[in-house]
C-alpha cells in the first residue's frame, strides 16, 4: 500500500512540476534508474531509496546481492547489543 501510494504521489508531482524521473550514470530524483541512483525509487549498481535494488543497494525495503535494509540493519544492533554484555559476562 506504502508503494503504491508513493507511486500515485510520485505521477501526480510529475504531472504537475515535472522532472522527477531520471535515468543516467548520476541521477537524483524521485524515480531514479542508473548507475549511482538516489531517490524514493532508486535502480542501479549503486542505488540509496526507501525502495531501492541494486547490486549495492541501501534503503528501507532493498534487494540485490550486498544490501542494507534499516529494517535488517536495526534487528542485528538490538541483538548485537542485547548479547553483548553477556560474552563479557563470562569472561569475567
């Protein structure tokens, strides 16, 4: 629902100011596709968006072979730091 409200939100912005969609080696905008792309939609080699794919690719909901997600990324820190005082714990 989130994607395809951002969607309509993202035809309606183009249809009225235009440019948000960009393609090429650099691009930066709302719907972005290349090799280093940023943007709400991001495709490319290097991509950054909430949505984002990629073979290096960092966003909120994100796929390629080597991506971030702060979904993921949040889960390992809570776990990481709820473990942590107990390895030292033992040593002690």
């Amino acid at each position: 629902m989130i994607a395809v409200a951002l969607l309509v939100v993202g035809l309606v912005l183009n249809a009225i100011y235009g440019g948000l969609f960009s393609a090429g080696t650099y691009s930066f905008n709302y719907f972005a596709s290349g090799d280093y792309a940023m943007g709400i939609f991001a495709c490319g080699r290097f991509s950054a968006g909430i949505f984002s794919a990629g073979i290096f690719s960092v966003g909120i909901f994100s796929i390629g072979i080597f991506n971030v997600g702060l979904y993921a990324l949040g889960i390992f820190v809570l776990a990481w730091k709820k473990k942590y005082p107990a390895l030292f714990a033992n040593k002690q």
